[in-house]
C-alpha cells in the first residue's frame, strides 16, 4: 500500500499528467486505499466523473473537495456525526488556505459560459487545479493520519 506521501504525489500527478478531473485525483487515489482495496481505481472514476469544474462545470464546489469530502465518508464508513465534524473542519481549513471553496473563484472563470471555459483551458487556468488537489489531499492526509481522530468503522 502507498504511503503518505506516495498518495499525494499520485494525487498531483494525476492532474498534471490531465488524467481526469480534480475530483477524481482526490477519489481515485485515496478511495481505494480507504476503502481497504474493496473499491477499485476504476469505479472511483466513475463515481466522481461529474464533479469536475466544479460539479459538472457548474463552478460551484471545487471538485478536489467533493473527492476529499467523498474520502472522509469512507473514512468514518459513513457516520454522520464524524463525517459532518471533519468535513466542517476540511471545508474551513481549505478556504482558509485558499479564499475559497467555489471552484469559478479559485479559477477566475465562470465554467457555464462555453466561451468562458474555452477562454479558461486557452490560457491554461486548469494547471492551478494542481494547487488544490494538492492541498485538499494534504488536508485529507491529516485525517488519515491523525491519532486523536479515533478510526471509522471498517469499510
């Protein structure tokens, strides 16, 4: 099984070599490996193939949360009160790092507009989506990892 930091640099890697969407390289990379192997890569992509761009290119939610907030309901195997405490605390350290949560504000573009997204992929704003997986799988890291955390059920 990957390590830490081996999953980060998947998770970075996978949007820098453009291999899905944001919330995918979050999904994908740590779905498996919470899910102890009982959900593979394959369906991961699946499940969050609409959540990129801000759920459906709708620039809301950016995707990278979406795939680390799916995580974290691995994670806890879906207790609510875990789920809705760690959440709270990811969705505030996320926007305190970055000034927000709302992917057409971290990407400086309204993805509705064709135009607008074109324009977007032209000048290439999608490379800054690396920033935020990276720092949504980092912030995720923390609840893996954290002791205090007591574990989530078995998944």
């Amino acid at each position: 099984m990957e390590n830490k930091s081996e999953l980060i640099k998947s998770a970075k890697d996978f949007m820098g070599n453009r291999q899905g969407n944001c919330a995918q390289a979050i999904f994908a990379t740590y779905g498996p490996f919470l899910a102890k192997e009982k959900l593979d890569f394959e369906d991961c992509m699946k499940i969050t193939s609409a959540f990129g761009g801000g759920i459906n290119l709708t620039g809301n939610v950016c995707g990278a949360i979406s795939g680390a907030l799916m995580s974290l309901g691995l994670k806890f195997n879906g207790n609510m009160q875990d789920v809705t405490k760690y959440s709270s605390q990811f969705l505030e350290e996320f926007k305190k790092i970055n000034g927000s949560i709302i992917c057409r504000e971290l990407v400086g573009h309204d993805l509705t507009d064709v135009g607008n997204l074109k324009q977007a992929d032209q000048e290439a704003i999608f490379i800054n989506c690396k920033k935020y997986v990276v720092d949504a799988a980092s912030l995720l890291e923390k609840y893996i990892d954290d002791q205090s955390i007591k574990e989530g059920n078995e998944a």
